[in-house]
C-alpha cells in the first residue's frame, strides 16, 4: 500500500523518505508546489528529476529563471550539498511525476523490480 506524504522542506522529512525506502515502502508525495520552478532542490536530486522533467511532465517550461541558474548555479549547489553528505539520492526507486494543470505536483517513488529472468 502506498504511503502519502505532504512534503515540507525540513530534514525529518528526508529522514522519513529514507527510512520508507529502506523499507522497500511505495510512496506518494503531494508536494503542494504547482511550478516546477519552485521545487526545491535537495527533493529534485533525492528523486533524481529536475525541473525540465517535472516542466515536461506539465507541458510547459521552466519559467521565471536564468538558463544560468539552472545550467551552472544549481549544478554547483547540488554537488556541494552531496560532498558534504546532506542530499542523498534514492537508491533502487523508480520515481513518476503527476503534475496536472492547476494542480499540485505528486511524486510517486516505488522500489525498482529486482531483474527478472530472461
């Protein structure tokens, strides 16, 4: 069964999402952010997504910021923030994105299928 989270940008959170992985635990997210620009970072690099892809999955694009913020800026943030050991990727999960029109985003992370025979 599939867990629901309301996202806050706070480490018991990330706590939490870690702790449901290790579990090997389905969850939902409903981030309560309706523009992709707005996500944070450290959620973004947890799921391994970023914004062009949450952008895509709402048939839009990023708006309201520098191709140098996204291109250099947040690239720079995010590698300092994993060699100091705050953010942390998911391991094993396979994440989807529902972003509806005037709806807010919801991440769905699942563990991957172990390989199966071929």
């Amino acid at each position: 069964m599939e867990k629901s989270l309301t996202f806050n940008d706070k480490e018991t959170f990330y706590s939490e999402l870690l702790e449901l992985e290790s579990r090997k635990e389905e969850y939902c997210v409903d981030t309560g952010i309706m523009e992709a620009r707005s996500l944070p970072l450290r959620l973004l690099h947890h799921v391994g997504l970023s914004k062009d892809d949450v952008a895509h999955a709402q048939h839009k694009a990023v708006s309201g910021e520098s191709a140098w913020m996204q291109e250099y800026v947040e690239p720079m943030v995010v590698k300092f923030n994993e060699m100091i050991g705050k953010y942390k990727p998911a391991r094993d999960y396979e994440f989807t994105v529902q972003a509806e029109d005037f709806d807010t985003i919801k991440i769905h992370g699942r563990p991957k299928e172990i390989g199966t025979a071929v």
